[in-house]
C-alpha cells in the first residue's frame, strides 16, 4: 500500500469515527428512540415521562434514591454529589452545552448511574425520554 | 477545634516567608494524563497520585467495582492506563500507604497533617465528608493544598 493511500485511509477513518461520539441531544433522543421503536411501534420521547423517570424513587441505592439527589429537582441548576460533596455541573443541555455532547460519554454514565440508582441498566425508552425531559426543562427544545 | 493553634500556625508561616512556607506548591504530577482526570476527577477531586502508594493504588484500582459503596468500574484498557499512570506518580513513603480501607484519610501522613481538627468538622453540612478536600483547600482541584490555600468554612464546632 503506498504512502498516500494509507494517508487517505487514515484520514477517512478519522471522518468516519468522528459522527460515533460527537452529538447532540437531539441525535441522540433520535437514536434512543428509533432503538426503543424496535420493541414499542410508534414510540415518540416524552419530556413528561422523562421527568417523572428523574423525580421516581427507586430506592436502591441509600444516599442515591433518585437522580435529583444529586441533580437536583431543576436541571437546569448546578447539583452536588451526595457523598462527596463535589459540585456537578447541570444536565441541562442549555445549561451546559458539554452535556449530551458525546454518545459515548452519555453512555458511560447512563451505564453506571443507572446500574447505581436504578439498579439496573435503563432502556433505550427511558434515557430518549430523558434527555428529551432536560431538554425541555432547560428552556430549549 | 484548636483554633489558636492554627492561626498561630498560619501567622508563623507567613512570617516564615512564602518562599520557604510554600515551596510544596501543585501536588498534581506535571503531566496529568487527561483519561484519569476524566475518571477520576467527576465526582471527587482527583486526588493527587502522590498522596497514595503504589501498592495502595493497585489495590484500589482492582476493586473499582465496589469503590466505597460505588461502582466505578471501568473498561479493562481504561483501568490499565490509568493504574500506569497512578503507579508512576504514586508516593514511596509508607505513612502514605493506606492499609485495609484504601482511604487516603485513614493515612498516617492524614491523620498527622489534620490532627489539629475537630472531629464534628467533617460532618459539618458545608463539608460533609473528609473525601472533600476543595470544601476548606480552594484550591485542590488543581492540586495546591499549601496552607495559604486554605480557608475554613463558617463551620459548627
């Protein structure tokens, strides 16, 4: 293979890796939602279902029964960890525009937070509906 | 807490001269690696490398599925590299090894270096934990927890 097509190849991969992580929430409410459609027809992210989901008390973990614990009730506002007291920058996206910015990193966190105060991973249902509910309640659609 | 203690403490550091007093400056290795800032800088300070021992670290990183009531587990490759990076930067002193709960404030370097503290102090509702150093080091998040960084909070003692 000579210099020029590996050069090429090379930046190629880098065009095509890009569109994997980098997003926006609307991206990804757009991806979790066509992946909940394959189990629930016509699946449409509800910001209402989404608030309810962030304000449930699942009660598994102590100090963590719900994602407000350490959010807070308004996503828009800057929330604190519960146990160690670091501040947590908002979740809302208009509040943050690092947030949802990133699948990848989106979903790393779903992972755990999810495994931690829901005690197991959430649906692709429930983090559309999510992000969409931040979304909203940050003042920005 | 002992409050003249440290006031006379500070007021001997300062006439001491800053440069001798302050010499310690950034406890933060001189290149962070950005991937342990990342994953272990979101919900605590990252802790500078230097205030656990290698082996306190290895041991700390083998168990990040149950990281003090947490799961923080990582991906294989992740875990690796910043374990590396721990290693490396990590403190040769024994009183900075953490034995069997792999706190850095169950330390014996801790213990000594905030032994002029009251107890009720970290349960304090502006500081709530011991693991939360930037509530009276403003500056740890970037690692500068010299004295004339500190400043406690309105605290109940």
């Amino acid at each position: 293979m000579n210099r020029t097509m590996c050069l090429s190849l090379a930046l190629a991969g880098t065009l095509v890796a890009l569109p994997l992580h980098a997003a926006s929430p609307q991206d990804l409410i757009a991806d979790y939602a066509t992946e909940a459609a394959r189990t629930q027809q016509g699946f449409v992210a509800s910001a209402e279902r989404g608030k309810a989901f962030f304000l449930r008390n699942w009660n598994v973990a102590d100090k963590m029964p719900n994602c407000a614990a350490c959010h807070t009730e308004r996503p828009a506002a800057q929330g604190t960890h519960v146990i160690t007291a670091k501040s947590i920058r908002p979740l809302a996206p208009s509040a943050n525009p690092d947030r949802f910015a990133d699948a990848a990193k989106a979903e790393k966190w779903f992972r755990r937070n999810c495994t931690e105060v829901v005690g197991r991973e959430c649906s692709a249902a429930e983090k559309a509906d999510l992000v969409r509910f931040l979304v909203v309640a940050g003042g920005a659609s | 807490m002992k409050r003249t203690t440290f006031r006379s403490s500070l007021a001997c550091l300062m006439l001491c001269g800053a440069a001798t007093a302050f010499a310690d400056g950034s406890r933060m290795p001189p290149h962070p690696d950005k991937t342990w800032l990342e994953e272990c800088g979101t919900c605590h300070v990252a802790y500078p490398p230097a205030l656990l021992t290698a082996d306190t670290w290895r041991r700390l990183m083998a168990g990040l599925d149950r990281h003090f009531g947490s799961n923080a587990a990582l991906d294989a490759p992740t875990a690796a590299r910043i374990t590396t990076f721990l290693e490396r930067n990590a403190s040769t002193r024994g009183e900075r090894n953490a034995a069997a709960s792999l706190r850095i404030t169950d330390t014996r370097w801790f213990t000594r270096k905030h032994d002029e503290l009251s107890p009720t102090v970290w349960h304090d509702p502006k500081v709530k934990s011991p693991a939360n150093c930037a509530a009276c080091h403003r500056n740890a998040e970037s690692g500068r927890y010299d004295e004339h960084d500190i400043a406690l909070p309105n605290v109940r003692r």
